[in-house]
C-alpha cells in the first residue's frame, strides 16, 4: 500500500513537474495555402483540426480542416516565414492592412492584433459559432457590410475594421468596449455597461490590447526618439475619429 502511494505520488509529481514544458511547447501549423498559424497544441478529430491559441479553449482556438494543414513544426517563439510563397502572403497581409488602415484611420498594428487573435491569420478559419475568415465576421454581419466573401483576406479585413471602426465611433473611441463588443455583440455591452462577464469576452479582449502594446513597447526601445508611446489609448482615439 505504502510503495503504491508512493508510486503514484511521484507519478503526480513527474506530471507537474513536466506541465510548464508541455504548456510551453508552442508549434507552428503549416497550411497548403501558404499561410501558418503559431498555436500552443492541436487536436485533430477527424477531418477538422483545432488549434488552441492559448492552450486552453477559454484563451481561444480554431478549427482547420484536417486537410489543409501540410505539416506541423515546433514553433521558435513567433510565427516564421518558411519559405518565399509564405513570405509573399504574409507581405499581402501586411498590404491589406495597411490599406485598411488608411481608409478607417485605425492604427495598423492594432488591426493585426484583432486578426491575431481573431484567427491567427487564418483566411480559412471558421469557428464553432460560424464566424469566417481573418476578422472572424458572422454572415449576418458580412451580409450588412457587403461582403461578398469572407474567406477572401482583402473584402474580410475591410469588413471588418469597417465594423470595427463603426463600434469605436459608438463608444466614443473607447477601444475596450468596442472589442467587447466586437466578440460579444453590442447589445451585451450595452446590458452590461462595459464589457460583458464573460470569460471568453475578458480573455480575447486582455489579449488584443497585450498583443498590441507589446509592439508598441517593442517599437519605443527601437525608436525611442521617433515614438510617441502609443498604447491602447492611443488605438482608440485614432479609431474613434
């Protein structure tokens, strides 16, 4: 009895001893379309594989079809470039938003933090809810935007900052609450007064504006004399003009 305790006492102990390793093993989905999706882990079930953002379903996941994912590779911190056809997409991206940018007058890096954490720059992401594409848009909403296709990267990301800027003039360039609002639905933050108690809501919304100023923060050591040290306040007051 005591050499069974014992035995399951430091299988206990390996288990959590190995837990921050396992939690830390990051790897990189490498999709036939060109694209790739930096992940914690992946469950494959059947023809659709999900892709843990986070590591746990409440920090976020996508579903890919099983089909679509030419090879996995450990990941070497951030999402890499692994080869020129992926180079190029990621250049296209970078072209959309940039474009997108300019015509909502949303600074660009907050934009790629939405679709970071939206669909890890997946054009193919589809969520268990129905959302599509980059921005994740529900048909409806596409539908009211006039997007025509939402696994088109140019029209998804349009619509959405489209929409996205459209919530910032609603609360008054307030970019926390138009994020809740963007993954909860206006309706909840207006119940709520603010962001929504969901878990779901508060994680997506910490990793946005996180993911945000840490590029900004990375920007200001670059540049100290050039930045102005923009943060998430200064998302919102240029998206809410």
């Amino acid at each position: 009895m005591l050499r069974s305790r014992m035995h399951k006492s430091l299988q206990l102990g390996l288990l959590v001893a190995l837990l921050p390793l396992w939690c830390a093993a990051a790897e990189i989905a490498n999709l036939s379309n060109g694209f790739s999706i930096r992940h914690e882990r992946h469950e494959t079930q059947g023809e659709t594989t999900r892709l843990y953002l986070g590591g746990d379903a409440e920090d976020g996941y996508v579903d890919v079809a099983t089909s679509e994912i030419a090879s996995f590779e450990p990941a070497p911190g951030e999402v890499a470039a692994t080869g020129s056809k992926l180079a190029s997409r990621q250049a296209d991206l970078n072209s959309i938003i940039t474009a997108a940018s300019a015509s909502s007058r949303i600074d660009a890096d907050f934009i790629a933090s939405m679709i970071r954490a939206e669909s890890g720059n997946n054009p193919r992401a589809v969520s268990r809810k129905g959302a599509q594409g980059l921005m994740q848009l529900m048909p409806q909403t596409a539908s009211n935007l006039g997007v025509s296709d939402s696994f088109d990267p140019a029209e998804n990301v349009d619509g959405g900052v489209r929409y996205l800027r459209e919530l910032l003039l609603r609360y008054n360039g307030d970019a926390v609450k138009a994020l809740a609002a963007y993954n909860a639905g206006p309706q909840r933050v207006e119940q709520y007064h603010g962001v929504p108690p969901y878990r779901e809501t508060h994680a997506y919304v910490a990793r946005v504006i996180t993911d945000y100023n840490r590029k900004k923060l990375a920007e200001a050591r670059a540049h100290p004399k050039s930045t102005d040290g923009a943060n998430a306040s200064g998302a919102k007051n240029s998206g809410g003009r």
